[in-house]
C-alpha cells in the first residue's frame, strides 16, 4: 500500500505533466505566433508563461514541504529534489516558450519550414515527457496487467510490466542523450 508520502509524489508528479502540457501548448503557439507574425497569439503566450512559472513555483514548493510533512528514505529524497529540477526547467522552458513569441521581425519564407518542423519536434518532445510524468502508459499497461480479467498468469504479467519499466528507462536515457548531444551535434546537420 502506498505511503501518503508516495501518494503526494504521485499528485507532484501529475502536476509537473500538467505544468510539462502548458509549456508544450506555449512553444506551439509561439512558434506559430512567429511563423504568422500575430502578435495576439504571442500575447496568448506570455500568459501561458506566466500561469507556467506560478504553477511550477508551486510545484517546487510542494516538493520542497514534503521532507518537511514526511520522514522519506534516501530515495525519495532522490525523488523529492528531482521534482525540484524537473519543475525549474520546466519553467524555464516556459521562458524559452516566451522567447519565441518575443522575436522580432518576420521569418524569412525559405526558413519557415524547418522552423515549423523544429516547433513540431520540440513540442512532440514535451508532450511525451509529459506523458512519461504522467506515467500514463505504464500506468495503464499496470492496471490492465492487474485487472481481473488477465488470463495469463503471474508470468506473464511480471514480463509485461518488466517491458513497460524498460521502455520508461529507454525514453529516459533517449532524454539524456538528446540533453547532452545538444553540446556537440552539429547545427544544420
């Protein structure tokens, strides 16, 4: 059973997927603010950025009360000052988000398509770090595995539910390896 501890984390993590939607949804519209020089949807933006910034101070605040309500282990401390990371650069992609609105001057028309696709990618990424605080799939891969109606014995679940913590730990690395690729892979490559 889960501690209330473990509940409170479970609820963090689900509002760093909301704050993690938020800034996904600021970087599109910004991006398509400067791509169609409207200056109504940068606007739109910056107070997406702003709601970010206040749901993520929230965020680390939440984090940073739970040693104090709780006595966690050392790996939930580990946890604890994750959220903490994780909310700072989520919002400080919110500010990157805000960036984007605030360019000045239109696009040139020949760079609009790779600037629409690196849009598209960026907010793709975010909206599956999303998904990944969410612990969505997993958690439905989980809750089927554990259902009632799973025919296949403890075998079976055991191996699934061991794939869906290696796919989580694949997406995780492929987060970091893009986090330290952005050093020295090459612009326009």
């Amino acid at each position: 059973m889960p501690t209330a501890f473990q509940k409170e984390l479970v609820t963090l993590s689900h509002r760093l997927a909301d704050l993690c939607a938020l800034v996904a949804i600021a970087l599109e519209e910004a991006t398509r603010s400067v791509l169609e020089s409207d200056d109504t949807l940068g606007g739109r933006v910056r107070e997406q950025v702003a709601a970010a910034a206040a749901l993520g101070a929230a965020c680390e605040d939440q984090a940073c009360a739970l040693p104090a309500l709780h006595a966690p282990r050392e790996a939930e401390v580990k946890a604890v000052v994750a959220a903490v990371h994780t909310a700072a650069d989520l919002t400080r992609m919110g500010g990157l988000a805000r960036e984007v609105a605030d360019a000045r001057g239109p696009v040139p028309s020949a760079a609009r398509p790779a600037l629409a696709r690196l849009g598209v990618q960026a907010v793709a990424a975010a909206r599956a770090l999303g998904e990944m605080l969410a612990g969505a799939a997993e958690r439905e891969l989980r809750e089927w595995v554990d259902g009632r109606e799973w025919p296949r014995g403890t075998g079976a679940a055991v191996d699934l539910a061991l794939l869906a913590g290696i796919h989580v730990r694949f997406a995780a690395a492929a987060v970091g390896i893009a986090r330290r690729a952005a050093g020295f892979a090459p612009v326009g490559a």
